[in-house]
C-alpha cells in the first residue's frame, strides 16, 4: 500500500489507523453477519431434513394405503362374483320352487279326491301330506338361506365400498400434505440457495477486509520504523543543526531542484488541461540531474498517473516537495536524502511531448507558491 503523495508521516498514519479502525469495525460487523448467515443455514438445513422425513413417511403411508386398497378391491371382486353366483342360485331356486309350488298344488288336488275316494287308512293319508309339507319346507328355508347370504354379501359390499371411500379420502390427505410439504420444501430450499450465495459473497468480503487489514498494519509499522529511523538521525544533534532542519525556517533560502528556466508559474492554467497549476515546470534536457531543495525522507518513489515517474520528500512539520515526469528515480522509499542530493534525473514520463520537470512544495497538504522559497 503506497503513500499517498502530498500527505505528510503523521497525516498519513493518523489517516491509515482512522482506516485500520473502520475496516475492523466492518470486519467484526461482517464476521457477525456471517455468522448469524452460518446459524440460519444450519436451521434450514435441520429443516429440510425433517421435511425430507416427513415426505418420506408420507411416501411410506402411500404404500401402506395403496396396498390395502389393492386387498379391499380384490375382496370386492371377490363378494361382487359370489353375489353374482348367489343371484343365480336365488333364481334357479325360485323357479324350482315355482314348479314345486305348482306341481304340488295340482297333485296336492288330486290326491286329495283320491284320500277321500281309495279308501286307505287315515295314518297312511297324514304321512304322505307330512312328506309333501317338509319338501315345501325345505324349498322355503333354501330360498330364504340364499337370501340371507346375499344380504350379507350386499353388507360386506357396502362395507368394502365404504372402506375404500375412507382410504380414498386418507390418499386424498397425502397428496396435499405431499404438495404442501413439496411448496415448503422448496421455499426453505430457496433461501438456503440466497443464504449460502450470501455467505460464499460476505466470506470473500471477508477474505479482502482482512487482507486490506494486513496492508495496513504493515504501512503502519512502516510509518513507525521510519518514525524511529529518523528519531535516530536527529539524535546527537545540537538545536542549532536541528534549528537549520526546520523547514518552515527556509523560505528565500532553498537552492533551486534545476538551475534552468521557469515555463509555467505557480497558479498559471496549464494548456493540455485548463486547470491552475499547483507548481511550477522547469525546462529541462533528458537526463538533467534533479536535485533535493531540502533534507527530508523519501515517502514515494514509483510511477503515479499524470505524473510520470514522481518521488515525494517528507521534511518534516507537514512540509513535502514533489518531483514528478522524471526519466529515473535515483532514490527508493524510506531513504533519507540532504539538500543537494541528486534524486532523480529529468524526463518526459506521464504524458510529456518535451522534457520538464514538475515541483511543488506543499504545507499541511495545500499547495504554497515554490518560487517565494528560492534563495536569489
């Protein structure tokens, strides 16, 4: 993670600890989210499985009601055939006792003409009129046996029918438990779906919150070690030589970075963009040394969009100057550099037609004027 060029040491820590604390403030937020995300998934999961059970045991039910309705269907064929059988023996007996019935009451006539006429003893009469009797009978009580049989098969019909009309009714209760069951299923299963991609989403979230922590717990012990650093190089110093580090102190007494003319002055609108300028630009030739106007720390040195190749000097009190469009940085960050050190040399990096160089002096981050800073 770079310096933001133009911030000074104490800007940028107070900037990267205000940072450190949001983000493990949206970390500890995040790691709450994820974990009430994790709890709902484990309830959801816990309940599609109880549905899944259930669906199972319905499934199971199913069988069980099926299997009973194939046994009450094979019972019905089974009394619909003996009743049949039965409707045929009922007629065939009916007719069998018409004839009786009928024969009967033309013998029963004749013979009794003949009782009256042949003479023959009373007792033999009264037998042969018993026989007749009992063979009526006989019909009677068979006719009325068939009728009780189809009755009771008409019953255990009706009672089958009934049975079947219940299991009906039992199958037509899974089936909406099944679809209810099936619609709750799939809702808890869709928000499972929505939990699990908001987890997958906040754990990456996470994964970047925490990198992002790590980049700035190490600026920040960067920040510190150059603090200390240079907390080392000022030791030993007498107040006079640390009087002459003051920054602040040097207006009208720095040495220009290039000894060449001034193109644009401080404020002027550049051409390519309209705006004011925040520096001046020295001309310059392709490989013309650039020098430091001051002591201070190097808190960039790397390429920056519209700059080119920019280095940043950190001189303390919130004091920075800026040198930007160089061919070549000759000093890395955290190096400390003395007024006149060659630090980089000119070029035409970050969009230049013709070599310059861009400086600026900034004070608590604001712009100030570099030419009033030159010594005559």
């Amino acid at each position: 993670m770079a310096l933001v060029p133009g911030l000074s040491w104490s800007q940028d820590q107070l900037r990267s600890e205000q940072e450190l604390i949001e983000l493990q403030s949206k970390i500890l937020d995040l790691q709450a989210m994820l974990d009430a995300d994790r709890e709902a998934e484990q309830d959801l999961e816990t309940e599609i499985i109880g549905i899944e059970k259930q669906q199972l045991g319905l499934v199971l039910e199913r069988d069980g009601l099926n299997l009973e309705l194939a046994v009450l269907n094979a019972v019905r064929i089974d009394l619909e055939n003996r009743k049949s059988e039965l409707e045929t023996q009922r007629v065939e007996a009916l007719e069998s006792l018409e004839e009786i019935i009928r024969a009967r009451f033309v013998l029963g006539r004749q013979e009794a003409m003949r009782y009256l006429l042949d003479g023959s003893a009373p007792e033999k009469k009264s037998i042969s009129l018993a026989i007749y009797r009992y063979l009526i009978e006989e019909q009677v009580r068979e006719f009325e046996n068939l009728k009780s049989i189809e009755a009771q098969a008409e019953t255990n019909i009706s009672e089958v029918q009934d049975n079947q009309q219940e299991i009906d009714i039992m199958l037509a209760r899974v089936d909406g438990k099944e679809r209810e069951l099936e619609a709750i299923g799939q809702l808890r299963q869709t928000r499972l779906n929505e939990v699990r991609t908001a987890l997958g989403a906040g754990e990456r979230q996470l994964d970047l919150f925490v990198k992002k922590e790590s980049e700035i717990e190490l600026l920040l012990q960067n920040l510190r070690q150059q603090e200390e650093q240079k907390n080392i190089a000022n030791q030993g110093l007498t107040d006079e030589e640390l009087e002459q580090r003051a920054f602040a102190r040097q207006q009208g007494k720095l040495p220009k970075p290039l000894n060449t003319n001034i193109m644009v002055a401080f404020g002027e609108k550049r051409v390519e963009s309209g705006l004011a300028q925040d520096g001046i630009l020295f001309d310059a030739k392709d490989g013309d040394a650039i020098r430091a106007v001051y002591n201070g720390e190097v808190v960039y040195s790397d390429w920056f969009y519209g700059y080119g190749q920019l280095l940043v000097l950190d001189h303390g009190e919130n004091y920075m100057s800026l040198y930007a469009h160089n061919e070549q940085l000759k000093v890395m960050l955290g190096d400390w550099v003395q007024t006149g050190d060659t630090i980089a040399f000119a070029g035409t990096t970050g969009g230049l037609s013709e070599p310059a160089l861009y400086f600026e002096i900034r004070a608590d981050g604001s712009p100030d004027d570099p030419e009033k800073w030159f010594q005559e």
